[in-house]
C-alpha cells in the first residue's frame, strides 16, 4: 500500500517556518502543525493535563496548561524540561501518526516539526525541509514578537541546534530572506519535484 511521501519542516525561530507551512497548505498539501497539536492537547480539558499537572502541580487549570507557570516551572531545568518532553513528545508522535492515516491518500504530507532534528523526528520522515534566512533578520522578527526579550530569545536559540548545522542536514533548504513571492515559488516549485 502506497503512502504519502512524508517531508519534516523546521527551522530555527523566527526563520518563517509558519509562513513557509501555510504555502504548503495553501497547495492543498496536508500540514501536521506540532506546536497547534501541543497548544490542543495542553489546551481546556486537553489530553495531556493531568500528567502534567501531577508532574508539575499547580501548573494547569479550567483554562488548560498555566504557560507562564509552566515555564516557570522548566527554565534553566534541563531535569525538569526532560521530565516535560516525556510527557508530550510521546503524544504528538502518536496524533502524526493519526494524521498520517488520515492523509493516506495524499501524494505529500508535512509534518512541521520545530524541533526536528534535536528530538530525532527526522528519522520518521522521507525528507527535511530548512527554512531560513540571514540572522540579523531573524533576530529583527524575533525580538518584534511581543513579551520577547534578547535574553529570551537567547535562551531559545541555545535550546535549538545551529542554522547551519540545520541547513547542513536538511535535503531542500529554503530561503525565506527574500520577498514573499520568490519564497512562495520555491515552495510550489518543491512541490512539483517532490510529487512529480
């Protein structure tokens, strides 16, 4: 039985990942958004509550997962951000692969993974996807995200492994530094190869 062809998108924050998934949804291809299935089940009366909430007490309520406490909870703790990802890596592992069976059909599907290569994804999907763009401009949309720090946003970038190195282990690597239309002919014109 054939099965669609599975490619894994990442890319560090703020290199455009969202933007580069929406054109692919936008091309009628299925995206398995990681970080929209995490926010659902850590959401009101989400699946992942209760383990949550007995591994990190006071941290979820009426209103799901307390993120700010949560946070709180897991930053400068690696023991404690492990204990975390046990808990939810898991749980998206298993609605991608509900999503793949739904999308059985599909010529192509994309799993839009932020963490891809650093939680080893990469080895489930049939190619991988950088997206990204000089580091000057993705620290210019980063840092105009609102609640955004550079300390923050230098925390996050430690947690990810480097562009290059991404972009060095990536199959296809996109550029998002151009103008919107250039990046959106790359992605229709990945498209076209990967289901030609």
């Amino acid at each position: 039985m054939s099965r669609p062809l599975v490619l894994g998108l990442t890319g560090s924050i703020g290199m455009g990942k969202s933007t580069v998934a929406a054109m692919f949804a936008d091309l009628g291809v299925p995206v398995f958004d990681a970080d929209a299935e995490v926010r659902r089940m850590q959401g009101p009366g989400g699946a992942l509550l209760p383990a949550i909430e007995a591994a990190f007490p006071g941290t979820t309520g009426p209103a799901g997962v307390d993120r700010e406490a949560l946070g709180a909870a897991v930053f400068g703790d690696a023991a404690a951000l492990t204990r975390l990802e046990a808990i939810v890596h898991p749980a998206v592992r298993a609605a991608r692969e509900a999503f793949l069976i739904e999308h059985g059909g599909a010529p192509l599907v994309v799993f839009d993974i932020p963490l891809l290569f650093e939680t080893g994804a990469d080895a489930e999907v049939d190619a991988t996807l950088v997206v990204s763009a000089p580091p000057e401009m993705q620290r210019a949309r980063v840092l105009a995200r609102p609640g955004m720090t550079p300390e923050r946003f230098a925390s996050i970038l430690a947690r990810q492994m480097p562009d290059a190195e991404k972009r060095a282990r990536a199959d296809h690597v996109i550029d998002t530094g151009r103008p919107l239309d250039q990046t959106r002919a790359a992605v229709a014109a990945l498209v076209d190869r990967l289901t030609g």
